[in-house]
C-alpha cells in the first residue's frame, strides 16, 4: 500500500513572515543598488555585494514558497522605484552603517519567523536566512571595527561581589536618588539611539529628495520626532558618564536629487519607525529605573503619531500594499441570501 506524506499548507504565521521579508528585501534591494553605484571602498563593495545576493535568493524562494500554494507575490519594490542616473546621496560610511543596522533587523526578524513557523521547509529556509543574517552582521561590524568606525558600549567596573536588591529605591529614578544604569539598561538605551540615529539621518536624505510636498512635510516631523529621543535619550547615558554614538548625518551629501521614489521613502521610514516602536517595549519591559518608563511610553506615544500620518499618506497614495487576511466569513455567508 503506497502511503501519502501529509504536506500541510503555509499556516498564516508561515505567510506572515515571508510576506513581510518579501517586502522588506524588495525595498533594502533597491536602496544596496542606489549606494553600490557610489562607493568607492572595495571592502565595502565587497559586503554589499554578499547583502545584495543574499535578497535575489530569498526573494526566489519566497516567491516559490507562494506560489507553490496559490498566494500571489507581492508587487513590493523593484527598478520602477530607481532612477539610475542621480549624484550621490550617502558616503561609503553611511552605507556601511546603514547595513550593519538592517542586518540587526534581519537577524531579529529570523529568528522570530524560525519561533513562528510549523512546516519544516519553512524552518530550514529561516534557519538559513538567520545564519546568512548573522554572518552579514558580523562582516559589517568587523569592518566598522577595522576602519575605526564602529561605536562600542562602554566598559564598566566589575563588581567585588554578587549583589541583590535590598531597597526600592533600586527602583527609583526621581531626583536625588537616581542609581547609576545597569548594563541591561544602558545595552537597550544604546541600541534604540543607534537605530533613531539611522532613521534620523534616512529622513533628513529622504527630506532633501522627496518631490511631494505632503511627504516633505512628513519627513519633517519625523526628524523632529528622532531628534527629540536622541537628545532624550543621550542626557539619560550622560548623566552617568557614558559615552553616546554620534550622528551621520555629516555622512549625507547636499544633493537635491535622491535615486528613491517618495513610495520607497516612505516605506523605508514607516519600517523604521513600526520596529523602534517594538524595541521601545523591549527597553522599557527590562528597565526598572522608574524615571525610564515615562521616556520609553513618550518615545512609543511619538512613533505611533507619526505612524498615523505616514499611514494616511500610503493609503491616498495607493501605496501601502495589503497582506493576505483571514476569510470573512460574514461577507461569505452574505453572498448566499
């Protein structure tokens, strides 16, 4: 007797993720592309010729994974969103930070798909996409670090003994009585300033590019938005200090003429903003200082605001593309009266 393996469907968890790395790839593709034309550092080329390789492969695969159940691939981003002939926008350091931080997001989003999925080609396919992320994070770290360019956390003075909090006013952040951040606080105050730093210095490109008005004025608000967390957060590391990383944007040349459609910009920012909201949680469910609660709700508060607009601005556009959702059940058993 011939037996039938089982293959179950994508379950909408599986779809989930390559939807959204679909999306994602399709847009960090064409901006690799617009920086590659630029840059003058071989060992950068190099590390973004291994990027851009990596998004065609898993954008074949998703694109098979669809298909191979009747989902139809995403329209996403593609050369219609490039202008080939543009001056350069970005310095070779910008574009290795900008890939070092996407890199982070890769690795993080991975790993989550990997959680989320139940079929086991899925999970092999995420595990490879979460292994070739890691190694693109370390290449990129390993050349920040090599050209001197790399910001690294500082260092602090080992302990003499194991401690245990003995007072609430471990919990305190108010006044005089504020303790000193600890390591797992200034790592995710350190990380979210990173990422406001990349974003900040997306949109004030992205400002000097845009060709709509409407979305000029979007990109205002959102640096405006970031400079506000980066000064917020930066007088928190130095009351106790510590070092802060610095800007880039000196890294932006003063081109008017960007190689990005408004809809790519757009998309690239929304991105930015809708995960910052995610590691704002991260920072303000692992840090007791009660003074930093207020900061992370204010700093959510901030992107969610912006978030409203950049979604109005994608809806009147025609831009913002759909996901695939659950049946309506309602509107089906409608169809039969």
């Amino acid at each position: 007797m011939n037996v039938v393996a089982h293959r179950p469907k994508l379950t909408s968890a599986e779809v989930a993720a390559l939807w959204t790395q679909y999306m994602n790839d399709s847009a960090g593709l064409c901006v690799a592309r617009a920086m590659q034309r630029h840059l003058e550092d071989p060992d950068t080329k190099a590390v973004f010729d291994y990027s851009t390789n990596l998004g065609t492969r898993h954008m074949d695969k998703i694109a098979s994974f669809l298909k191979s159940e009747g989902y139809p691939v995403p329209t996403g981003f593609s050369d219609r969103d490039l202008a080939v002939e543009t001056p350069r926008l970005f310095t070779d350091v910008f574009c290795l930070n900008y890939l070092n931080i996407m890199s982070l997001h890769g690795c993080h989003g991975y790993s989550g798909a990997v959680t989320t999925s139940s079929r086991s080609d899925a999970r092999s396919y995420f595990t490879e996409c979460a292994t070739t992320a890691l190694e693109l994070c370390n290449r990129t770290k390993d050349l920040l670090l090599e050209k001197g360019l790399y910001f690294r956390p500082p260092t602090l003075v080992p302990p003499s003994r194991v401690d245990f909090v003995t007072r609430e006013s471990f919990l305190s952040g108010w006044f005089h009585d504020t303790r000193p951040l600890s390591c797992i606080e200034i790592t995710d105050i350190l990380f979210n300033l990173k990422k406001s730093i990349l974003a900040k210095g997306l949109a004030v490109a992205f400002r000097q590019t845009a060709s709509s008005d409407r979305v000029r004025s979007f990109l205002d608000e959102a640096v405006r938005t970031k400079e506000k967390h980066i000064s917020m957060f930066n007088k928190i590391m130095e009351a106790d200090g510590l070092p802060t990383p610095t800007c880039l944007t000196a890294e932006i040349t003063d081109s008017a003429k960007g190689p990005f459609s408004d809809k790519l910009m757009m998309f690239l920012i929304g991105f930015l903003f809708s995960s910052a909201m995610v590691y704002y949680g991260s920072g303000l469910a692992s840090s007791p200082r009660k003074d930093l609660a207020p900061k992370y709700m204010m700093a959510i508060a901030d992107d969610l605001k912006v978030g409203g607009e950049w979604m109005s601005i994608m809806i009147d556009n025609g831009w913002l593309e759909q996901p695939p959702l659950a049946e309506n059940r309602h509107a089906v058993a409608g169809e039969k009266h």
